[in-house]
C-alpha cells in the first residue's frame, strides 16, 4: 500500500472515530447511541418525522385553510392567464374568451335541461307502461283465483251428487 492511501485511509478512519465519538456524547443512552450509529452506516434515505395526531378542530381548520388557499392560487392563475392572454394577442381577448366561456356554458345548461327533461319523460313512459302491465297481471291473477275458486266449487258438487238415488 502506498504511503498516500494509507494516509487518506488512516484520516477517513480518524474522522469516523470522531464522528462516532461525537454521536455517543450526544445520546443519553446506548440504544440511542446504537440507532444513531446505524443510521450513520446505514444507506437508506431519512425518514420524515412523523406528524403529531391533530385535533378534529385543528384538522378542520387545516382542510379548511388549504381549501381556500387552493382557491385563492386558481384565482391567481386565471388572472396571470388572462394578463398573458391580453399581452399575446391584445386587449380585449381575455374578455372576448370570458363571453364565449359564458355563451358556452348557458348553451350547455339548456342541453342538460333537455337532456334531463327527455329523461324525465322517458322515466315517466316507462313507469307508465309497468304500471299498466302491473295492473293487467293483478287483473289476470284475480280473474285465474276467482276461476279456479269456481272450478273448486263445481268440483265439490260434482263429488257430492246424487249417482244412486240415495243422497
């Protein structure tokens, strides 16, 4: 081995003593100090420290402020948007986009309109028909229960008749 990589050898190793040493002052106990000397050998990124459990109002809260955020950055964008748009193909463009948005957009709420009112209809027809195939089936089922009562009715005076004379 040459006398230089023994040297870088022998500074790497002091500098890692060092360091251990350091990690070992700085721990209260030897399962601390333990962990911290795997973590300095080990090769897996750190971990993030887990968040502590929030309270239901601090989480409320929490959603409620990153809702509002996320709405004001929209804003933000669609104002950047439309200066962008003006400074690209002049003034008035942004405006003139803003409309057609919301001749578009009435254009597309009367569809849904007649798109829900042919539903509706359609909805309609058909509960129509399975009322009427509904009550012509109750219809048939007492018409074959008043039948077959009366075949019964026949069958139990037939059974009973006089054959011989003798009734």
């Amino acid at each position: 081995m040459d006398p230089i990589s023994f040297a870088a050898l022998l500074a790497s190793l002091k500098a890692l003593i060092a360091t251990i040493k350091k990690v070992v002052a700085l721990c209260t106990d030897s399962k601390e100090a333990w962990s911290q000397i795997k973590k300095l050998f080990s090769s897996s990124p750190a971990r993030k420290a887990k968040n502590p459990t929030l309270t239901p109002e601090q989480a409320e809260f929490k959603r409620v402020a990153e809702k509002e955020i996320r709405r004001k950055n929209a804003e933000t964008r669609i104002a950047n948007a439309k200066i962008d748009m003006d400074e690209r193909y002049g003034l008035g463009t942004a405006h003139a986009v803003e409309v057609a948005q919301a001749l578009e957009k009435e254009k597309q709420s009367r569809e849904n309109e007649k798109r829900h009112k042919r539903k509706r209809d359609k909805d309609r027809a058909s509960k129509e028909f399975f009322d009427k195939v509904f009550r012509f089936l109750v219809g048939l089922g007492q018409l074959l229960l008043i039948a077959s009562a009366a075949s019964l009715v026949a069958y139990l005076v037939w059974i009973n008749r006089c054959v011989e004379g003798q009734c």
